[in-house]
C-alpha cells in the first residue's frame, strides 16, 4: 500500500520556494558584480579578456531567469500534487 506523508511534502515545498528565491538572490548578487566590476574601466577586471567574459556572462544572463521560472514551476507542481492528492485521500 502505498502511503503519502503530506507534512513532510509540505516541508519540501516551503524548501523548494526558499531554495528558489535563495538562487533568484544569489544571481542577482552575481549579475550586479559581473557589471559593476568587469570590463568597467575601474581597472578591476579590463580589457579583451574582461569584454569576452562579459559578453558570455550577459547571454548567459538572459537564461537565468528561465532557470528561475523553472525552480518555481516544480514548486507549483509539487503544490498541485500535494492538493491533489489530500482531495483524493478525503
């Protein structure tokens, strides 16, 4: 017989959404540096190896936030599972 504990489900899920916002944080952080830090002119990090950086960071920033929806579509689905799941138990 299959069984189904809802609280610790719950728990993962409140996991999953932390874990999410943990990584949308996390990136941002990492974004505001890459810009405010390389390829600026403040001599930090300059010149054509700063700029190949840069450019291959900026696409692959533009694919972040898909990787973010992604992290947040698990959790939805996961919520509809759990809700789905406690209507067939009652």
């Amino acid at each position: 017989m299959n069984t189904i504990n809802f609280e610790e489900l719950n728990k993962s899920l409140v996991n999953l959404k932390i874990q999410a916002d943990i990584v949308k944080d996390s990136i941002i952080i990492m974004n505001n540096l890459v810009t405010n830090n390389i390829n600026t002119g403040a001599g930090i990090w300059d010149g054509p190896s700063a700029s190949a950086y840069k450019t291959k960071w900026n696409s692959l920033n533009e694919e972040l936030p898909t990787f973010i929806d992604d992290f947040r579509k698990q959790a939805d689905n996961l919520e509809l599972f759990i809700n789905n799941m406690k209507n067939t138990e009652e």
